[in-house]
C-alpha cells in the first residue's frame, strides 16, 4: 500500500508571553491510500490540533515548530498560504463536528455548494450545480436537485452532517479528516453517517482520519487505531489488536470505561483517575504516569519512547510505556 499521508515528528508550539507551550509532541503515524486511521483520546489529548496541523490551518499564536507532513510525497507543513489553499479543501478536505458553525445560515446549500467548487476549480454555475447535485445524492440527500435551494436550517442535524460531507467530497479529495463528525447527533444518526464514511472510503479508494473520544465508533470504522495523550501518540496499531489488548495502561484505562454489557448494568463505569494535564502543566517524565496503576520510579524521571510491542494473533504495534523497555523488564 502507498503512502498517501506521513506525519514525521511533528511539533506544535503556542507562542505566549510567559514563553512557549507544547500542544503536539513529535506525533508520528502514516496512513496509506484508502486507509482509516482513528486518532482517539480525551479532550485535551491534541487530536484536533493533529488535525489542523495537517492542512496548516492552525491559528496564531499557535505554529508547527517541527517536524514534516508529506501529502502523496509531496512537504506540504511548509508551503506558503496561497499553495497550501490549493490543497486543503481540494486535495485533503475536514468535516467539523457543528455543521451549524460550518454552514452560513443566510446562503442556500446550494450557493455554498458552487462557491466551494468555483474557489478550486474554472467551471461555470451550471456545471457547478451539476456536481453539487451529484454529491448531495452520493451522501443520501433525498431530492437533491430540490435540497440545492434549501437553507441550513430546514434540514435535520443528521442531514445537515450529510450536506457538509457532500461539501468536503466536491472536489473528490484523495483525504478526508473527520473531526468529532458525530458528537452532536443521537446514536442512530451517528451510526448512518459512520456507515457512509464506510460506503466512500470503499467507493473512491479515500483515505480518513476519524478524530474521536469515542472508541466504540473507531472500533466500528478504522483500520487502525493512534492513541493520544498530552500532545502524544502512545499507542498504535491495528484496531482489532488495540481494542481487545491493548497494551499501554491509558488505553487499557478506556477500554475499561466502556459499558461492559448487561452482565453489568446498575453498577458504576469504571474510570481512569485524575485529569488530562493543562500544557501549562505537563508532568516531568511520562505525562500519563500520575494516573497509572503501573508507575515506576523511572516513569516520573524519563519519558518512554515509542515501543514495539506485540500482540497474540501475531499483529504488530507501538506503545510509548516503560513496561515495554526490555532493559527494564516486561510485564
């Protein structure tokens, strides 16, 4: 499988007058064509920032202060604004997790539509509407050619997720970069839009990076699995390996927190200790290691890096934990 993105020890800096705080930590992960990659962890754990990073949409004070993002082979963390902009929303779209705060309330679907379409490619209003049409039917909308004069607030939450989906695919983008896509929808909606990003990742051969909390959604969507703490990455691997034996003790910890069946109904959900840190306070060491069942000495003193580990069907990943340093012993 061919690469189609590489995200190469990238660091994300907020620039503050009290001096520099780190939001991304040397992230690192790939993704081939038409792979599913689900970046997962609490809020604050710097999914969303990975996220924006990745097409350059982060907003002063904040700046990408190392590292590299390689679309296609393409550097692209570097480029100036006006090339960056051929590619993000072109080549590499992101769906937002409020349709309502990405939708202008005062312009029909269809006017956005087209002026999304004329902002990247020389066609004219009919053409344009053509398309707009044409994705609107590819992501379910009954009536395309009548939802085309319709404004945002005469569709449902669920339709209105469909109408910014169909929006990041006019331009049949090789990447799509899904931000908490369904937060605000019920647990239906949610599973209909999971299944549409399914049916056009199959479809076109696209890639997706699904940025969630949630691991019962990745679980049911991705192929693989970035976990993320403190601006770090530690944990990756195959979905299927991460979800049922899970090897750093944070993700083990949200694993646990899941609702473990009928078998336990009535009783309290489990719940990993403490907080997510602030950047302001970061700890020494390993960031996870106030909360962890299996801390040691060396954990408050040196930060692990990424670990191989292994799994019992044979499948391979990584896990940044001191438990896997075989000069300190695994257990």
């Amino acid at each position: 499988m061919s690469a189609l993105l590489q995200v190469q020890d990238l660091t994300v800096n907020f620039a503050l007058r009290t001096g520099d705080l780190t939001a991304l930590n040397g992230v690192t992960f790939a993704l081939g064509e038409g792979e599913r990659l689900g970046l997962v962890g609490e809020s604050g754990a710097g999914k969303s920032v990975a996220g924006f990073a990745i097409i350059n949409l982060i907003g002063k004070p904040g700046y990408i202060a190392g590292g590299r993002v390689l679309f296609q082979g393409e550097e692209i963390s570097a480029l100036p604004e006006e090339a960056i902009r051929r590619i993000r929303g072109h080549r590499i779209s992101m769906v937002f997790q409020d349709p309502m705060m990405t939708l202008n309330p005062v312009l029909t679907i269809g006017t956005q539509m087209v002026e999304t379409l004329q902002a990247h490619r020389n066609i004219g209003q009919s053409e344009a509407e053509a398309i707009a049409v044409d994705k609107l039917r590819q992501v379910h909308i009954p009536s395309p050619e009548k939802r085309l004069h319709q404004y945002p607030h005469e569709f449902s939450g669920g339709m209105r997720q469909r109408i910014i989906i169909a929006i990041a695919l006019l331009n049949d983008p090789q990447l799509i970069i899904a931000d908490e896509p369904t937060t605000a929808l019920d647990v239906t909606i949610q599973a209909e839009i999971m299944d549409l990003f399914l049916e056009l990742c199959r479809q076109t051969r696209m890639g997706l990076i699904l940025i969630t909390h949630d691991l019962a959604v990745v679980s049911e969507t991705t192929e693989k699995i970035a976990v993320m703490y403190a601006g770090e990455i530690v944990e990756e691997g195959r979905t299927e390996d991460v979800v049922r034996r899970p090897r750093h003790p944070y993700t083990q910890g949200l694993i646990a927190a899941l609702p473990q069946g009928d078998d336990q109904r009535g009783t309290r959900l489990n719940q990993i200790p403490g907080t997510m840190p602030t950047l302001t306070r970061i700890p020494p060491g390993c960031s996870f290691h106030p909360r962890c069942p299996h801390a040691m000495d060396v954990c408050s003193e040196r930060a692990p890096g990424p670990l191989p580990v292994a799994y019992p069907d044979g499948g391979g990943g990584m896990a940044a934990c001191h438990l896997y340093d075989p000069n300190l012993g695994d257990r």
